[in-house]
C-alpha cells in the first residue's frame, strides 16, 4: 500500500518536488549572498526583515513540501 502511494507520489508531484526545491534553493542561496555581499551603511530593518522573510518563505517550501515525499518514498524502500 506504501509502494503504491509512493510511486503516485513521485509520478504525480516529481516535476513540482524537483521545481520547488531548485527554485527555493536558489532563491534562498542569492538572496543571502547579496545580503551578506552588501555592505553598506544604509541597510534598514525592511531590508533585514525581508531577507529573513524570503528565507523562511524558502525553508518553508522546502520542508512542508518536499520533505513528507521523500520521507514517504524512503520509508516503502527500506
């Protein structure tokens, strides 16, 4: 039954598992490379709270969505 549910798993959702996981990692990885990369005086807590907003917005993504499939898909292989 977990085979089963795995395989529709992976057929259905593997090309939105594989988009959401390279968009969100690299969204995640530019937008702290230009934030750490800029390095100006004139950074306001908008700037801050909006990388940390993107950021969590990724990590979010990445791990409600991708992470229960792959922990599915790895429990019917074992």
């Amino acid at each position: 039954n977990l085979k089963k549910t795995a395989d529709i798993i992976e057929e259905q959702f593997k090309y939105a598992i594989a988009y959401v996981d390279a968009l969100c990692f690299t969204e995640l990885c530019f937008i702290l490379y230009t934030y750490l990369q800029d390095k100006s005086e004139t950074k306001t807590w908008i700037d801050t709270m909006l990388c940390v907003l993107y950021a969590v917005s990724s990590l979010f993504h990445i791990t409600f969505f991708t992470a229960p499939a792959y922990r599915l898909y790895e429990r019917v292989i074992v």
